[in-house]
C-alpha cells in the first residue's frame, strides 16, 4: 500500500551538501515507488514558488552558511495544510524552529511523526565561538527527538550514542552511493593535467565545505608531511566555504577545484591518488562513500560513515579519533606505497558496490511503516 509522507527539512536539492543529498535520494525513491511524497522546505529564492510535490515556506540565511537557509516556525500553515490533506506520516529531517514546528503540529494533529539526526550542530557550536551554547543546542536536539515516534540515523555507532543521551525508538537507516556515478572508470588524465600532477606524482584530494568544523589543518599537516617524501605531490581542494579565501591565500601551490556537480564531481574523485577526510563533525560524511566507491582509498578517523566502512589496513586506513600523529603516519603510509594504495582502492570499490540507495529507500519505508502503525 503506497504512503502519503511529508517531508520537513531545511536544505533540499539544487543545494549542494550532504542532507540535501540524502533527502533527494529518498524522496525521489520514495516517489518510484509510488509513494505520494511532498517536500516543505524554506523557499530557495525570490522566485520559488514550489511545485505543487515541493512546498515552499519562509526562511532567513543561516549564519556563516552562505546559500543554505534555516525555516521560520510555520505552525498554522502546516496545520492548515495537513488538515485539508493530511499525510500518513510526517518526516521532520532538521531540527531548527521549522522543523519543531512540524512536530508540534503533528502531535496536535495526531499525524505520526519521524525525525532524522544529521547534523553535529552541537559540536559545529564550537568551531564558531559558540561552544558556551553547547550544552543549550544539546539539549534542544534531545528535546525534539524524544517528541518523536523514531529518530533515524545512518550508522549503529551513532545510535548507541544518540540512545546513550536519552532518546528513544533510534532506528538505522543507513546511507547509499551512487556506484554508477562515482567509478574509477570516470579518471581522467586531462583533469590531472589541469592539476599540474607530474608523471610519478600523486594527488591528494579533499571534497566538502571548507570551513572550521572540518578539521582543515589537519588535513594541511598530513599534506605538509607526505610533501617531504614525495614533492611532487599536489593537493586538490573541492568545495567551498568561509576557509577558502585564507586556505587560497596561504597556499598558493594548491589546486583550489571549487564546487562540482555530478559527473564533473565523480571526475575529480576518480582522478584523485588519495583522499584526506579529518573530520571528527559528521554525523556520516556521504564523500567518504563516494571516495570509496570511486576507488579512492581513505585516510579518516575511526568515527561516522569512516568507522563503518573502512576496515584499517584493508580498504583505507583509520586513525583514533583525535590522534594526528596516526593520521599523519597513515596520510605518508599510502603516499609513499603505490601498491598497497592499488589494492585498498580497489578493496574500498568492491566494499561500496552493494550499497546502493533502493536497500536504503527501502529501510526507510520499513521504519516509517513501523512508526505508522504503533502511534
């Protein structure tokens, strides 16, 4: 029996981010299959006016987020909206005042009600000056949750966190990869070129928003260090964010890619020797995936979608969390080793091939199921 869900969320495709993705995916899942999916979301700009499956509401820039909005409460228009249609389920997929609204009218309504937990913003707190909020966004974050009829998550190590701080009914969802898209058959020596990569020289990359929360110099020590033994290695910047201009700035020698979609983006990944990922925010981290299923080996810590999918030594390499001087080691281990960089890559190709985003949808509609049927 097909489902009526809708969707609350903050960020939503054409934005570029890891939720927007991961929403994207499920939704246009949901909607093959056969599920009457809508999607409430901040409005993208003056001439937004949805499409009849998208609902557009008000929003403001989010601070030191360029491009991304948070949405402003709208309880009486979802209350009146739900009850002139009212859904089978409501999925609430960011927690800022849009989506308590969502739940508080949910619950008034008596509509079932599901959340997901994406984002650290507790601990991105702390990379903005903020960290005296912490204990204060903490303790929202647990407050909405426990409002809900199950909290999805996409690994097991965050739902024993998650369930270890007091939230109730988390369920494992989980996260795919496009294996289609991102292919090591997608390298490309021209891309390389443009790189100034030389003959014998490899490539380091890192994917994702540049900004503090990322652990950035971390990734600039590694580099630093595997430099030494190997000079004519490059490093290779894609995305964008606050730490751009001064990561530009002070490293001159850098290959600064900027944002890039679809198969320019798989392009950049297969075309890539190695991929550094040091941060310790993510609530996943979808690059990992698509590194991975690019047969790119990884360098990370031992957290998120890393310590899910990476075995050490296998098809990457994992550091403890908070150890540099591993992840350092690792970074010049792989550099310095093509053979051992060859086997991981294809290892980490072969670990990415069976997860594709149909087991995911699918999950998805089990737990909502499940929700739907015990409220």
């Amino acid at each position: 029996m097909s489902l009526a869900i809708d969707f609350v969320t903050e960020t939503y495709p054409p934005e570029v981010n890891g939720v927007a993705m991961t929403v994207g995916r499920l939704v246009s899942g949901l909607r093959e299959r056969g599920h009457r999916v809508s999607v409430v979301r901040p409005r993208q700009g003056e001439q937004d006016t949805g499409d009849g499956q998208d609902v557009p509401v008000p929003g403001l820039p989010l601070p030191g987020y360029a491009g991304l909005r948070f949405g402003l409460p709208a309880g009486r228009r979802l209350a009146r909206m739900w009850r002139q249609r009212r859904p089978d389920l409501v999925h609430v997929v960011t927690e800022g005042p849009l989506g308590w609204s969502a739940v508080s009218v949910a619950r008034r309504l008596g509509i079932p009600v599901t959340s997901g937990f994406h984002t650290n913003f507790d601990r991105y707190s702390v990379h903005y000056g903020l960290g005296w909020m912490r204990p204060a966004v903490a303790a929202y974050l647990r407050a909405l949750h426990r409002r809900t009829h199950a909290t999805l998550v996409p690994t097991d190590a965050l739902a024993a966190d998650l369930a270890g701080e007091g939230i109730p009914r988390v369920r494992v969802v989980g996260r795919g990869v496009d294996a289609a898209r991102y292919d090591p058959a997608r390298r490309s020596a021209e891309l390389r070129a443009t790189w100034s990569v030389e003959p014998g020289g490899i490539a380091c990359l890192h994917v994702g928003r540049l900004a503090p929360e990322k652990n950035l110099v971390l990734a600039l020590k590694a580099f630093a260090a595997l430099r030494v033994r190997m000079p004519r290695a490059r490093m290779v910047w894609v995305g964008d964010g606050p730490s751009r201009a001064g990561l530009a700035a002070a490293h001159g020698d850098h290959h600064f890619a900027g944002l890039r979609h679809g198969e320019d983006l798989a392009a950049h990944y297969a075309s890539a020797d190695l991929f550094l990922f040091p941060s310790l925010t993510e609530t996943y981290g979808n690059v990992v995936a698509e590194a991975m299923a690019s047969g790119l080996p990884v360098v990370a810590y031992r957290s998120a979608a890393a310590a899910e999918l990476i075995v050490d030594g296998a098809n990457g390499r994992l550091a403890a969390p908070g150890d540099e001087m591993a992840f350092i080691a690792a970074a010049i281990d792989l550099a310095v080793d093509p053979q051992q960089r060859a086997k991981m890559a294809a290892m980490a190709r072969a670990t990415m091939l069976p997860r594709d985003w149909p087991a995911v949808v699918r999950s998805f509609e089990d737990v909502a199921r499940a929700a739907i049927t015990v409220a």
